[in-house]
C-alpha cells in the first residue's frame, strides 16, 4: 500500500522512487497513440500495466505466479485508457491557457500530499488501529507512528521536506520538468475549470437536495425479440398516448418488486451529487416532482425515470459554512466537467493510433465501459468483432513489442464472443484455439492449456488434444495445494479422453510420466518441509532452554535481583511485512489421486 503518491513518485518504505519499466523487448521511446497532439509513451504505458499487475499479484489470495490472461487484458486495456484520459488532459490544459508554472506545479504537489495524508487518516481511523479511548494528543502520536512505519521511519514533516525537495529538484531539471509537470496537469486543470464554475448561494443550497426517483428498468436481455432500445421505444410511445408512469412500471419494467408490494411502489433515492456527476442520473437535473426523463442507457439497460419528490437536507449552520460548501459543490461539478471533456477528447479523429495492438486494448475498454453497446447485442458483437480485427492486423505486421498486447486484446474479445449466451459455440471454437495458442506462445496458463485439450477432444483431434494434455503435466511445477489441484485435473482429463476414445495407451503412459514425476517431486518437497518444520522447533526449544539457563544463572549470581527473561523466538525471525500483507500459510491433507502436504 503507497501511502503517498505524488506526481508519478510513491512514497513508502526506503526513498519516493517511480515504478521502473522492465517490460523490455523493443523501443521504450516509441509513441503508441497522440491525443489531439500530446503523445501517450510506450515506456509510461508498460511502467503502468507493470504497476498494476504488481498489485494485483500482491492482492492475489491463491499465490499463483501469474495472473489469468483474462486479468492481464483487463488491467492492459485500463491502462491505456487511463493513458489516453492524461493525455487528453494534457491537450485540454495547453489548449485552455493552464500555466505550468513552477509554483502552480509546488501548490499541486502540497495539494496531493495532504490529500494523501488524509485518506490514509481516514483508513487509520476506519480500520480502528488507534487505541480505544484515545485523546487527540494519543491519536496523533498513534498516527504519527503508523506514518513512520510505512514511510522508513519519515514523521509527516520530514515527509513533506522530502516531497518538497523532490518536486524542486525535478523542477530544475530541464531533461525532466516536462515530464514531470505532465504529472499535474489533471490537478492543475480542475483547477481552472473550478474557477471558471461560479456558483450562487441558490445552487449551494439546491446542492443539498434528495431526490427521490420511480425508474422504469428495460434490462438487457437476450435474442432479437427482447432488445431493450425496442422495447424502450414501445414504452415511451404508450407513456405519450395517457399509460400513467407507475401503470407502465407494473407492465413493463424488469425490476422486481419489494416484498407484498407492486413495481410501482420501488423508489430510488439520489442526492444531488450523484445527479450532478454520474452521467446515468443527469437526465434528472432540473427536473421538478411529476416530470419524466427520455430513455437513458446504464450498466443494467434501459431506463426511464420519473422524479416523484425533492428534500432539502440544508445544514443548520449554512451561512457559515457556504464557503466549504461551495468550494467542494465547484469541485464536484468541474471533475464531472473534466470526465466529460475527456470522453469527449479520446473519441473520434483526436485520436491518432501509432500501435493497432494497442487500439484494440482501449476499444475493449471503451465497449466494456459503455452501457449502450451492452444494451444492444448486435452492437456488442460488431464491436468485438473490430477489436478482433485490430487485434490481428497488429499480430501480423505490428512491432514485437505490441504482440503480446494484441494477443491478450484478440483473446479477450474471442472469449467475451465465445461465453456470450447465444454464442454458436461450435463456430467459434476455431477461433477460440487460435487465440488461446497464441497466448500461450510467450505464458503457460494451466487453465487455458486444459481448455485446448476440451476443444481439441470435441474436434476428435487426438494428437492436439494428447499434446495440450501432456504439456499441462510438464508444466506442473507446484507442490502447493495449485499443483495438487492442477495434478488431480490431469487425471480428471486421462478419464475423460480414454472413455472418449480420445487418448491410446501410449499416449496415456507418456502423460503417467509426468503425473509420477510430480508425484515423486510433491513427496520430496513434503520432506523438506517437514525438515524444516522439525529444525525450527528444535530450535526454538534450544532457545528456551539458554533462556532458563540464563535466568538461573542470574539467580543464582545475584539472589536479591529481579530478572526479566529475555523474549526469545527461536531461530530466524518472522519478517515485519509493511505497505502489504503477508500471504498466509496454507496447510491441509492431499486429496484423493495426490500425495503431500499442500503447502
């Protein structure tokens, strides 16, 4: 966990150093994409999936050495298109007159040191790691120390003179400031939109209303006789010709009813903040009780809403707060301002792509974050059709660097083709196999491998099938309760094959091989840690026995004395994790068909 994180520098343990890019394998200077000019580096783009990738391992409950290729796409193609929203950023702030100046940059800076400060006060305060009862004099003294911890031991000042002296020292350098000013254009640029959104006491005010809203909910649904845009339209046009709203709920919406009541009588309730900044809701703004919406596209379909009442919950102490009020309702409405410009900069001919590997990650992003083209499966499919086409084209002419992108772009949209509820799984399967295998080309993924060997069993294809089967069992070099598992699925799929007609003898004997190999391997590693297991306990007890003879031996020279005996642990120490959490030990039994101990 990085406690602090400011401008492109994380400050935890040890010094603020950036994430450093070790993807490798080509041009780290090259350009993937332009934004309205302003270019997105192959060297930013890679530090950042590299970033998260990170942490995602790190979150990872199971201690697989790798993420799923599903999870590696993802994290790619949100990658590049937070890459693309900077850059846009970057476009809109030259574009509007933001001055970079050095002090600008300095107050960004102080700005999101405290911001950081803040939140982790809050997860401080939040996850009760103060001591209960604690004054504000004990709880700063309590917080200072977690700072310390995950800082190497910096007090928040000593943290912000570091900070401070980074931001002057990047300053100075004329072959870094670019760069680094480019950290703070997003913050720089709200800033100039906040001031360019004055607001009257009467928009503060309305600021605290509650809306509460009926909701019409078409959801997406499956087949060319449920499209949600169709029945949307059938709807509006009974609402038009005298259907009342709370009728067309009982008829038409999908939502369901709360218990021993109508659809009809299901509310939502919203607050002014979210009819301001999340786009699915700002149909509503403006709205007084009893007036309708027209269709609007979200995560779950279509809806339609109706706005049946507004509360004001205005603080007591108003007027002397409106000042606070105002500047965080002028925050609120410029980053809504800010996503806005973004999406509206990243689309269309703004957008020059110099890596097709690449446009295919974002176009997969951009249709999984757009609840229009999940309410319309056609549109769905021609969508993922094109990442597919992309994904290709950059596969056979594109740079060495772009191929695995494009492998994981082509085989997400496959995939997402492939698992789609009216999906001709038989046609697809083809394209499935090629885009797994090109995957696999520079990552083994077990999963994976054994859906090869399902399809190729399907396609009565023995060799290919036998071929993926054996290569799941050499690649089984973990005798952790994963390997147990891996193992036990081996054996699962020799059953199947051999049942299936799929799988001779010799093929059989061949992948037994493997399966013994493990097997014999599994038990070498179960004795090694029982070894070791019984070393650390004797250990221990030798430590406990020096300890007594050490107390007895204090006795006995000083009678009189009091002593303390000395903490002992027994052998090498358990390492104090920081910034993460220590992945637990795992124990258990070997099941049936496997041997060990499941560590």
């Amino acid at each position: 966990m990085a406690l602090v994180f400011v401008g492109g520098t994380f400050y935890t343990c040890g010094q603020g150093q950036a994430v450093q890019n070790e993807a490798g394998g080509g041009r780290p200077t090259a350009v993937v994409a332009t934004v309205a000019g302003a270019p997105v580096s192959l060297d930013t783009l890679q530090q950042e999936i590299q970033n998260q990738t990170t942490q995602m391992m790190q979150m990872n409950p199971s201690g697989a050495a790798s993420l799923p290729a599903e999870q590696e796409a993802m994290i790619a193609s949100r990658a590049v298109a937070s890459n693309l929203g900077r850059a846009a950023v970057m476009s809109l702030a030259k574009k509007n007159g933001v001055e970079f100046t050095d002090d600008a940059v300095r107050a960004a800076a102080s700005k999101e040191l405290d911001q950081s400060i803040d939140d982790f006060r809050m997860r401080f305060m939040l996850q009760r790691q103060a001591k209960p009862g604690a004054d504000d004099k004990e709880f700063e003294k309590e917080f200072e120390a977690a700072v310390k911890q995950q800082t190497g031991g910096r007090s928040i000042q000593e943290l912000r003179t570091t900070v401070t002296a980074d931001v002057n020292k990047a300053l100075a350098d004329k072959t870094k400031r670019e760069n680094y000013v480019a950290g703070f254009a997003g913050p720089l640029y709200l800033e100039h939109l906040k001031a360019r959104t004055p607001l009257t006491d009467d928009q503060v005010r309305q600021s605290f209303n509650t809306y509460t809203v009926k909701q019409i909910l078409l959801r997406n649904q499956t087949g060319p006789t449920q499209d949600p845009k169709a029945r949307a339209e059938k709807v509006l046009t009974e609402l038009k010709g005298g259907l009342s709203f709370e009728e067309a709920m009982n008829r038409y919406s999908n939502e369901p009813p709360q218990p021993k009541k109508k659809v009809s009588e299901n509310t939502i309730t919203l607050s002014a903040n979210q009819i301001d900044t999340d786009e699915h809701y700002q149909a509503l703004k403006g709205l007084k009780p009893g007036q309708t919406t027209g269709t609007v596209n979200t995560p779950e379909g279509i809806a339609i809403y109706k706005v049946v009442g507004v509360k004001s919950d205005l603080p007591k102490d108003f007027d002397k707060t409106k000042a606070k009020h105002r500047d965080q309702l002028a925050e609120r409405l410029a980053t809504a301002e800010l996503t806005k410009q973004i999406k509206e900069m990243t689309s269309g001919s703004n957008v020059q792509w110099s890596s097709r590997g690449f446009k295919a990650l974002y176009e997969l992003a951009q249709m999984n974050q757009d609840p229009a083209v999940a309410a319309d499966p056609a549109a769905r499919q021609a969508k993922l059709d094109t990442v597919v086409a992309d994904a290709r084209q950059a596969l056979e002419k594109g740079e060495p660097w772009e191929a695995r992108y494009a492998a994981l772009a082509q085989f997400a949209a496959v995939n997402q083709l492939y698992n789609a509820p009216t999906a001709d799984k038989a046609k697809l399967r083809d394209q499935r196999i090629q885009a797994i295998e090109t995957v696999l080309k520079d990552r083994e993924d077990f999963r994976l491998r054994l859906d090869l060997v399902d399809m190729y069993a399907d396609k009565k294809d023995a060799n290919a099938a036998f071929q993926n089967l054996l290569m799941a069992a050499q690649t089984n070099n973990d005798y952790s309760m994963i390997g147990e598992s891996q193992f036990q699925e081996v054996g699962t799929r020799i059953l199947k094959l051999k049942t299936a007609g799929v799988l001779n003898a010799q093929m059989e004997e061949q992948i037994n091989k493997e399966q013994a190999r493990w097997t014999t391997q599994n038990a070498q590693a179960d004795k090694a840690e029982a070894e070791a297991k019984q070393k650390a306990a004797q250990q221990q007890k030798e430590a406990e026995a020096a300890a007594k003879a050490a107390e007895a031996a204090a006795k006995k020279a000083n009678p009189g004395a009091t002593t303390t005996p000395p903490t002992t642990t027994g052998g090498p120490s358990t390492p104090t994790t920081t910034g993460a959490t220590a992945p637990p030990a795992t124990t258990g039994t070997a099941t049936a068909g496997a041997t060990g101990t499941g560590r």
